[in-house]
C-alpha cells in the first residue's frame, strides 16, 4: 500500500487539523499504515510535543514510543485517580515534564486499554496541566481494533473497553472507519467470512469456506513450513526449543547489545522486542524477518524464510543467510530497534533481525501479516483471540487450521458483546462523524511540510469559511497576512520555510504550520514549490 485510502485520508485531515481521533477497523485494513505515515510526517517536521505510546510494549517498540503507562508515571494504575496523581505522578519529575511537554499524544492498541484506566488518565492530564480541557488540552491520536485482542484484565471478570469510558465522547470528537481490507484484497471470499467471524457469527459460508484449510498438509518437500499459533506462551517456547534441538549443524549464538540513557525505556525495550536477548540459529531453522529490509523485494516485517547458510560480511563478521519464500537469499546482519523521545534515541537495542518461528503466539502477532501459518484455536480463551489469528494470511490456500475433528471449532469463535453494538453504531454513523466541511480541504495523500502549492479552488470557499473551526483559525490569521509576510512566503527557501513560520505562527497567535496553508489557499496565495 503505497497510498492512502479515503478513510485514511479524513484521518489525516483531522490529525492536520489539530482535532483527537480514533481511528480504527478490521485486520489487514491499513491502521499501522496510516498511524505510520502520521508519525513519519510528525518526525520529518520534527514537530514538538509529539509523544508516541501504545497500551503494550510489543506495540510500542516497533513505534519507537514506551508504554502508556510508562509515559504517564502511573505505574500499573492501581488506585483512584487522586492517589494515583499524589502519590505516583507528582513524585515522577520526568512524567511532569511528559506530561507539560505533550502537545500530541498517540496511543496505538487503545483497544487493549480498560475503560476505567482512561477515564483516571483524562482526570490526570487535567490536574498535571491545570486545563480543564478535554485531556488537558492535549490532542489524541488513537488507534485500535475493540474486536480483535481485549484489555488484559487480572482480577477483574469483565473489564470495560476503552469506549466505555465516561470521559470517551469528551476526548474523541471523531471515530473513523477503515472498511477497506488490504491484507486479503485478492481474496474476495477470505474477507467475507473473516468479516463475519470478527463479529462472532459463524455462518454456513465461514464452515464451507474453511472446509479445505481444516488439517490442511502443507508440501513435505518445502523448506519454509507453516508457523504454528498457538494462545499460549509455553507451547510456542516449547515447540521452538524442541524443532531446533532436532537439527544437528553447529548451531551459531548471537546476542544483543543493549543501550539506554532512560532504565525504564530500556526495561521496556529489554521486555518487549520481538528480537531475542539471544538468538540460536541452526541451518534449515525456521525464522521470521523482524524488520522492512526491502519493499520492493518483499522482504518486510513478517516475512518467513529458512537459514541455509553462514558466511561473512564486508567487515569479515559471520551472518545467517536466510532463504525467503519468494525464493531470495540474503545475508541477513545486525539492525537497530529503539525508542526515541523529543527525536532522541534514549534505549535501543542491536540485533540480527530474525527470530525462530516454528511457533508464535496470536498475542505476538497481533497487526502482522504472515505467508503461511497453521492456527492451533484449542487454546483460544479470549474475546476476539481466534479471529485475531485466522486473519494474519493473506489468502486461505495460505491457512491450515488444526482440529481433532472434520468441523470447523464454531465454539471458540468468540467477539465481545460490547465490541459488536460499538460497530454496528459506527457503521451507522460513519458518514455523519465526519463531515467534510467540519474540516481543511485535504492536504495531500500524504503529510507534506515542506511548501506544497495549494491550487485556488473558489466553488468551495464559501462553505470552508462557514464552519466554526475554520472561522476560528481565520480570524487567528489576521494579523499574519500583512503584506510583508505575503512576500516572504514567495522568497523564504524551503529548508528556513517551515522552522521560520512555525516558530512565529505558535508565538504569536498559536497557528500551526497546516492552519497556515490553509488560510493561504483561502486568500488565493500561492505558496512555491519546494
């Protein structure tokens, strides 16, 4: 996916609008894609005040952000809200200064966040920022899927999700649907029964269409085999350890180097990296990419492949060569995992980027996409655990789902009642959460901080003007346009351009950047090409 979607699209008008969002919708529909183009926009622009975090490490570490909790000071959020800000936050200096600092917040996998731990951080950012404003005034960013993995929940027997919270319409003005699906966008039949498993319903259509995947036996004579998921932990550590055993070549160790200025971003990326503390490799060992070494060659996060060789590199240093299922092979060395704050590497970690994959667990693989997989759903215990695993193929003829009978497991296809209602209203209302004349004309496909030209386009000036948000930042322009600044921004090179204005425009009346173009494209000023 090179470009975006139109539901992608309004995600990025809200986000360059400076309005909280949640965007969300089923697997394979291009969520981390476009969370991914916002934060590389975020960090070409080296915006400030952007701080990026996810409701677990596993996802946060591919974001180079830290936890929610990390972010906030709350340690595991135990408490009321009052005891958590007195006796965590307060006596948290570097979480203060997260917490004044923050100007953006994004929070991918919000679906695995508990509605009563919002609704105690909405009551935290207004104390910390003295701002009785939704959040404190910060603008969210949010992203997750509520019928895919369910908040983990020790103790408690049926935790509310994140949409239940009472603060949810108060600090997300708009929820966004991304009903296209790419990952299985070459099988049709695939995405019509994963839509209906998603929901909990297993129709005559899901038992036939899965009908060929049940015990499906893969070719014996290939290399790459299947990867097993299982629910559980153990039997994916158990099954790794006992496949690679079997293989008798000389088996090469390689360990990780650790850095961090920051012990809990450390801990964190220690805790959290799909790339192991130490990897054991052996010829013929069945491995996983960790890292988007080519686009164009295939060879992404996800990506499955077999070792059939160690050589050295330039620098005479010794690497598995992996051969890929697209029949590549490739000396694969070290590359770097990390987590930045204010663009700052402040932990990281130095890996080979593989890791053993006879077996994964559904939790691991959660917003990847895998070349062939056999799902094992005897272990399934939660909300959403098994349609999260039947979605990670691209197409069924890369699926084997493994059962003690000659029927689909229907029983263990489960979706969250509250998930279910929340959709079915979302679909509803999609067309009506978000009016485009509520917004500034799209952009570009993607975020471009760098002087686009905006085209004069009169038929629509009239309602643009019309609407509360775009009067407000109107009027905030006006002592902005005097002439002298109009001729600046036909002079201004492009590398001072964006520094130069942003630091005047916040300065002075609080306009950013984007708010700028889009006053300009309303008074027909033509801004130059970078």
């Amino acid at each position: 996916m090179t470009t975006l979607s139109s539901s992608q699209q309004q995600v990025l008008n809200c986000v360059l609008s400076g309005q909280s969002v949640f965007f969300t919708g089923p697997a394979g529909c291009g969520k981390s894609f476009c969370l991914r183009v916002i934060i590389d926009g975020f960090r070409q622009q080296r915006k400030q005040g952007v701080y990026i975090t996810a409701s677990t490490g596993i996802a946060a570490v591919p974001l180079q952000g830290r936890t929610l909790h990390s972010f906030a000071g709350i340690g595991l959020g135990e408490g009321t809200a009052e005891e958590i800000y007195q006796e965590r936050v307060v006596k948290n200096a570097k979480a203060i200064k997260r917490w004044d600092e923050a100007r953006i917040l994004i929070i991918d996998e919000i679906s695995m966040i508990q509605a009563e731990l919002l609704d105690k951080l909405n009551y935290i950012a207004k104390r910390v920022r003295k701002r009785d404003e939704p959040f404190g005034g910060i603008q969210l960013i949010l992203t997750g899927d509520f019928l895919q993995l369910p908040p983990v929940s020790p103790g408690v027997t049926k935790a509310k999700l994140a949409f239940e919270a009472d603060c949810w319409k108060e600090i997300v003005p708009h929820c966004i649907l991304l009903e296209k699906v790419f990952r299985q966008d070459k099988d049709p039949l695939f995405i019509s029964i994963l839509n209906s498993i998603r929901k909990g319903v297993v129709t005559q259509e899901v038992i036939d269409g899965f009908q060929p995947c049940l015990n499906r036996v893969f070719p014996a004579t290939a290399k790459i085999k299947p990867t097993l998921l299982f629910a559980k932990r153990v039997d994916v550590d158990q099954t790794n350890a006992n496949e690679l055993a079997k293989l008798r070549d000389l088996k090469h160790e390689y360990k990780a180097q650790d850095w961090g200025r920051d012990s809990t971003a450390l801990e964190i990326l220690i805790k959290n990296c799909m790339a192991p503390t130490t990897l054991e490799l052996k010829i013929n060992a069945q491995v996983m990419l960790l890292k988007n070494l080519s686009l164009v060659d295939g060879l992404v996060n996800g990506t499955r492949g077999v070792v059939v060789d160690f050589k050295t590199d330039e620098r005479n240093k010794f690497f598995p060569v992996v051969q890929f299922l697209s029949g590549k092979q490739l000396l694969v060395g070290p590359e770097e995992w990390k987590i930045e704050e204010k663009y700052i590497t402040i932990a990281s970690r130095v890996q080979i980027p593989l890791m053993l994959c006879w077996a994964l667990t559904i939790h691991k693989i959660q917003g990847m996409t895998l070349d062939l997989c056999q799902v094992d759903l005897t272990g399934v215990f939660e909300f959403g655990q098994g349609y999260t695993a039947l979605s990670r193929c691209r197409d069924l003829d890369s699926l084997s789902i493994l059962s003690s009978s000659t029927a689909f497991p229907s029983r263990l296809i489960k979706a969250h009642p509250g998930g279910i209602q929340f959709y079915e209203g979302l679909e509803q209302q999609q067309q009506q959460t978000l009016q485009a004349d509520d917004l500034p004309p799209p952009l570009s496909p993607v975020p471009s901080f760098k002087r686009p030209r905006i085209e004069d386009d009169d038929d629509d000036d009239d309602d643009i003007k019309q609407t509360p948000i775009n009067q407000s930042i109107i009027q905030r322009s006006e002592s902005i346009f005097t002439p002298e600044i109009l001729r600046q921004m036909e002079t201004v090179s492009p590398e001072r351009w964006v520094p130069e204005y942003d630091k005047l425009l916040i300065s002075t009346v609080g306009l950013t950047v984007n708010e700028l173009i889009f006053v300009a494209h309303l008074r027909a000023v033509s801004l130059p090409t970078s």
